[in-house]
C-alpha cells in the first residue's frame, strides 16, 4: 500500500524526533561529564598551583558556563520527562496534573522491564495524547492508566468520556508511535480504552 502524505509526515516528524532526543542524550550523557573531568583537573592543578588560582578559577569559570549551555540545550533537545526521571516517574506527573485539574486518575505502574528510552518516551507521548485528548475534548472525568508487562510492554488509558471521533482525534499519535515500533488501538464500548504496545527485542544469540 502506497503511503500517504500524513503517513510520511508523521513518520518525517518521528525522524525529527529521535534525533533531538539523541542529541540531547549525547550532549548531557557525554559532553556534560567531559566538561566536568575537566573542571576536576583544573581544580587539583589549582591545589598543586596555587600561583595560577587567577588563571585556573578564571578558565573554571567558562567550563561552569558552557555545562550551563550544555543542560539547557539538552533539555531543549530532549524535553520528554522520561528522560529525566523515567517512564513511571513521567506518567506519575502526567497524572498528578489530570487530577489537579478535577479528573479522577489511577495509575498502576507493573513494568518490569527497562525500555530503550527511545520507546519509552514514545510510549509517554502516545499515553499523554491519550489522556488529553480524553480530559480535553471527550469529557472524561474517571481516568485509568495501566502500565504492565516484561517482554510484551503494554500501556492502556480507559476513560468515560465521549467515545464518537477518538480515532481521528488520536490520528497523528498513532502514526507517530507506530513509526517508533509501537502499535495503538483505540476500542470504545461502555469505556475508550487506548492501548499502546510493544513488544522488547530478544538480544541477538540469547
């Protein structure tokens, strides 16, 4: 089957978004304590030096200001909470804030697996859209959020809201996560239940 422009686009705009997030992973994981080793050596040549505590405090000084850069420019790049806490901890605040606005939310979090943090913020994108489009536009004001599984990861959002229009209001999500590997259905009968899977890889040999 030939692809359309939406399928292209979003699978353009999934590209886009690997990319920031590795570069803002390499940035923090490699740039960031590279500067600080740095920082560390200039410190015990300064203790080994103490007539060039001007020079040393001055240069330590630039490396301070560009691990600053290096974080805002990271957290520019890579601006998914999953990064900086994990998946349990991103879903933990994505709740915290439907309930702050009046929505009733369970969360039951029984992953126990570690994900490829590529797919885990993309499982966090796709649930987030889920639950706003669910608090948002459909009404829901009971929300559940299920996390579970090993090797078979699944995370399902079931609402009460209106469930007439979720598949076209979840259109973009869906290709968005599924050009990351995962696959999202979307069923509606007494409750909307979206439910967004993937499946880890088996090492290679194992």
């Amino acid at each position: 089957m030939a692809k359309t422009n939406g399928d292209k686009l979003a699978e353009l705009y999934a590209l886009i978004q690997l990319a920031a997030t590795r570069s803002g992973r390499a940035l923090h994981d490699d740039a960031g304590p590279l500067l600080s080793a740095a920082g560390f050596h200039l410190q015990s040549l300064r203790m080994d030096h103490p007539e060039l505590a001007g020079p040393i405090d001055h240069v330590t000084g630039i490396l301070d200001r560009a691990c600053e850069c290096i974080r805002e420019v990271s957290q520019e790049l890579a601006p998914s909470p999953v990064l900086r806490g994990g998946l349990k901890n991103a879903l933990e605040r994505l709740a915290a804030v439907a309930s702050a606005r009046g929505v009733t939310i369970q969360l039951s979090y029984q992953i126990a697996a570690e994900l490829p943090l590529e797919h885990a913020c993309a499982l966090y994108d796709a649930a987030r859209a889920a639950l706003e489009a669910a608090a948002g536009a459909f009404g829901a004001t009971r929300i559940a959020i299920s996390a579970r599984g090993i090797r078979q990861i699944s995370v399902k959002i079931a609402d009460n809201g209106q469930p007439r229009g979720r598949e076209r209001a979840l259109e973009t999500a869906r290709r968005i996560a599924e050009a990351h590997g995962l696959l999202v259905t979307i069923a509606t009968k007494r409750s909307t239940i979206v439910s967004i899977r993937y499946a880890l890889r088996r090492p290679a040999g194992g």
